[in-house]
C-alpha cells in the first residue's frame, strides 16, 4: 500500500466518525403540540381565575348590619334590616349571604343584589 492510499483511508475513516457524531448528537424529540397547547390554556385560565378573584369580592362583611329587600314575589314583609352571618360562594350572577335578623329565629340566603348598607 502506498502513501497517498493510506492517506485517503484515513481521512475517510477521520469523516466517517464526524459524521456518525454528528447525527448522534440529534436534538431531542420536541413535546406532543396538543400537550403544549393544553398546557398554555391551563396558564391561561389559571390566569384569568386568579385575576377575576381579585377584581371581584364580597361588598359586604360578617358581621355588618345591611338592608334586606326581597321581591315581592317571594316574600315582601321579609324586607328589613339583617346582619350578614356568612359569606357564601357566587351563584355564578351574584355573591350570596346568609343573613340573620334578631326578630327571626331562622337565617335567610340572601344575592348582593338585595342587599343595601344601613346608613
């Protein structure tokens, strides 16, 4: 073997090993679209959850003497002044209260909408 031959083998064994490190050093696979997509909509929701929880609270606290007006549907002479006991969860329009008024030996639930401050 001559030379020059020697020569050529070796450079293409040399090329040979690059390229095989080349292709082993492949990126990694990327993550499924619809998981990232999922993922995002998660942050996103989480996102407007956190923000609206702060924009929207209660208007009234336990322990506040509060105007009850309720329809006259329902019970017209229930109207009349009433302390909030408890807070309660949105019935997805309006927060709820249960109310208590010292004439009455029971509660009432109450929307925001029908109740006032006491001035």
């Amino acid at each position: 073997m001559n030379k020059s031959s020697a020569k050529r083998r070796a450079a293409k064994a040399s090329r040979s090993l690059v390229l095989n490190k080349t292709v082993s050093r492949q990126a990694p696979a990327k993550p499924d679209a619809t998981a990232a997509a999922k993922i995002a909509a998660e942050t996103v929701a989480q996102r407007l959850i956190a923000r609206s929880a702060v924009l929207r609270t209660h208007k009234f606290r336990v322990g506040q003497t509060v105007l009850y007006t309720s329809s006259p549907i329902t019970r017209p002479g229930a109207s009349g002044t009433y302390k909030v006991v408890k807070l309660l969860p949105s019935d997805g329009e309006d927060y709820q209260y249960r109310i208590k008024n010292a004439d009455e030996a029971f509660e009432r639930v109450a929307k925001e909408s029908q109740l006032e401050l006491e001035h």
